[in-house]
C-alpha cells in the first residue's frame, strides 16, 4: 500500500518551497509515496506546487492575532469551518503522516490530525517562532528547527535542529551567466539588494535617495518586488537612470537567474526572512540585513541579531538604513579583505545543505 503524506502550510514561497523539497527526499525513498496539499488556494500556491505531482485541497484558515482586530469575528467562522474541511479531507486520505511548515494555514490540518492520532512534523523556519506554531509545537509529534535558539520555545524531546530547505534553484550559479544576462557594462563589483518577493518599500526609496554613491562603487542589481517596480522605475527614470546603462538593474523580480546573480554579487543587502539567510548562507556571500521593523513577534529582527551573534552578518535597523551608515559597513566588507572572509565563512553555519533529508527521514521514523 502507498505510503501517504499531507503537507500543509502556505501564503508564501518560503513556506511552500521546503514542503514541495522535503516531499521529493521523501519520494526519492519512498518511490511509491503520494502527497496531498492542504491549505489556502492562492496564485502562490498555484505557482509553486503546478507540476510536482501533488495534490491540492483547498481549506479555510484564519490567522492568530496578537491583539484585537474585527478579523477575529471574520476567524470565528474560518477557523472552525478549515477544521471541519481538515477532519473531511483526512478521513477519506487518511495519511500516513502530516508535514506542516507551520504558520496559521497548518493550524486546522495538525489539529484534525492529532485527533485522529496522525503523527505531525511541523518546521519552524525563525529563531522566534510565532503565536500559531508555538501552539502546534504542544500538540505535534516532533517539531524541526532552523535555528537552534528557537528550542528554548518548544519541549526539549520534541525538538531537532534540521536547518530549512531552500529551493535548489539558487545554488550553484555562474558569475559570467550572471553578468551576461544582466549585460554589465563594467568591472565594477555588484552589490545584490532583496526585498524579498514583495519588495520592500522603505528598503527601495532608501536606496534611490543614495543611489548616486552606490553607482560611485558598485554596479546595483535591484529586486524591487513585483508591487514596487513602477514606482521604483518612474522614480528612478525622474532621477536620469536609463536602466541598464547607468550601472542600475532594478528588476521586479528574480526567477532562476537569481542563482547567477547570487554567484555575481560581491555583497548582498536583504530583509532577514530565515529563507533569504539561508539562500544567502548557501551562497557564502557577505552581507547586511535589514530586518522589517514590525514583523510578527520581531522575528525579522530576532533572525538577524542571530546571524549577528554568530558573526555572519551585518544588521542594520530599519531606522538606520541611511546613507551614511549604509555606505560605510559597505565600504568596510569591500575593502576589508578580512572581515568579508569572516562573514563569508561564519554565514555558513546557518545553511544545512541536508536539511530537507533529515526532515524526510524524521517524517518516515515517525511512521515506523
């Protein structure tokens, strides 16, 4: 009989790609095993899983607020009709596991799972989990950390450091693949900046207020996030930036090419998501991180003082993002040979190339 797995999770691709990864080591073991995906229906979702082979059910979920929102009379109804579609969809799958990336789209899967007596993995990808995936931690069978500080939030027999799987597209890039796509004119080292797949407003107004002396010394590669980009391209065109012919490459987005950009760059500028450390850590790059100044429970800035603490990167606040201070610790990893090789080598200690085959493997120890 085929071995069946739920995942579940969803609402961005740092959560779907580590279940479609982990669901391939699982099917690379286990050639016969089927998945089923539980969670909300998005074009993220559509995007991500299209193509692999899994299963998709769609469920009603609400978010955990930390305070009172009129969205929680909108939660009284999503979240009991999600466990009622959860205990449905289960009943007539019965898996023979679940895998929750966690987050409030896992929450009415692992709970319908634990009441019928389904052993649950749940990944907790930041070093401060948040109000949903503290709750699944005191019901799962075994919660998967990226970061060993994060144990402290979970019981100790439950918890294994694993680290997070990253979409393989962004390994093993080629700088020359990367310059030719870009078409760069010049020898100047390039400076990557991520917003993430959203952007970051402040990040990319922040950057174009100094963009002059960013082009003094770098050539500028620019994710500006899909929602950003025009108002980043008219604002830049209003400044004289022909695109692609004054050292600055702003993109909305970067899709496979981001392997050669990351193999590209000299330094990366980049919010503190754990998959963007971890991307960035894969990449052995330097870099500063600049957390969002409210993220759910801080963990953007609790990520970064992280890699801070280890010595693997540079954090500067939200509110610090200036010019000066930004030019400066720039200036410092370009030209200071010793202190980008200790970045370069203490960012490896976040990325676990193995990652996503100790979660299989522990998925599968909790079926036997």
């Amino acid at each position: 009989m085929a071995l069946k797995i739920v995942l579940t999770g969803g609402g961005s691709g740092g959560h779907l790609f580590p279940l479609i990864q982990v669901a391939k080591k699982i099917k690379e073991r286990e050639p016969q095993a089927e998945f089923l995906f539980l969670g909300p229906k998005t074009d993220m979702e559509e995007e991500v899983i299209k193509g692999t082979g899994v299963r998709q059910k769609r469920i009603l979920s609400g978010k955990l607020y930390r305070y009172f929102t009129w969205g929680y009379l909108l939660n009284f109804v999503k979240i009991p009709i999600g466990l009622i579609q959860s205990l449905w969809h289960l009943l007539w799958y019965m898996p023979d596991a679940v895998f929750a990336k966690g987050g409030y789209a896992s929450v009415p899967v692992v709970i319908a799972a634990r009441i019928y007596a389904i052993p649950v993995l749940v990944h907790e990808s930041d070093a401060q989990p948040g109000i949903a995936n503290r709750f699944l931690g005191s019901i799962a069978t075994k919660i998967a950390l990226t970061f060993d500080r994060a144990k402290i939030h979970f019981p100790p027999t439950k918890t294994i450091l694993t680290g997070g799987p990253i979409n393989p597209n962004v390994l093993d890039g080629d700088p020359q693949t990367g310059r030719d796509w870009l078409k760069l004119k010049n020898e100047k080292p390039v400076l990557l900046i991520l917003g993430g797949s959203q952007g970051a407003q402040i990040i990319n107004k922040r950057i174009l207020s100094f963009l002059p002396d960013l082009i003094k010394r770098f050539q500028v590669v620019h994710q500006t996030g899909r929602n950003n980009f025009e108002e980043v391209k008219t604002l830049a065109q209003r400044k004289g930036y022909k695109f692609g012919y004054s050292d600055y490459y702003p993109a909305p987005f970067f899709g496979k090419e981001i392997k050669h950009l990351f193999a590209l760059a000299e330094v990366i500028i980049s919010r503190s998501g754990s998959t963007a450390i971890a991307e960035i850590a894969a990449n052995k790059k330097p870099a500063i991180l600049v957390p969002i100044l409210h993220s759910a429970n801080n963990h953007q800035r609790i990520n970064a003082f992280e890699a801070s603490r280890l010595g693997a990167a540079i954090v500067i606040e939200e509110t610090n993002f200036k010019k000066n201070l930004v030019l400066s610790q720039l200036d410092q990893i370009s030209n200071n040979k010793e202190l980008r090789e200790r970045l370069q080598k203490n960012i490896q200690k976040l990325y676990y190339p193995l990652a996503a085959d100790k979660i299989a493997e522990n998925i599968l120890a909790m079926i036997e």
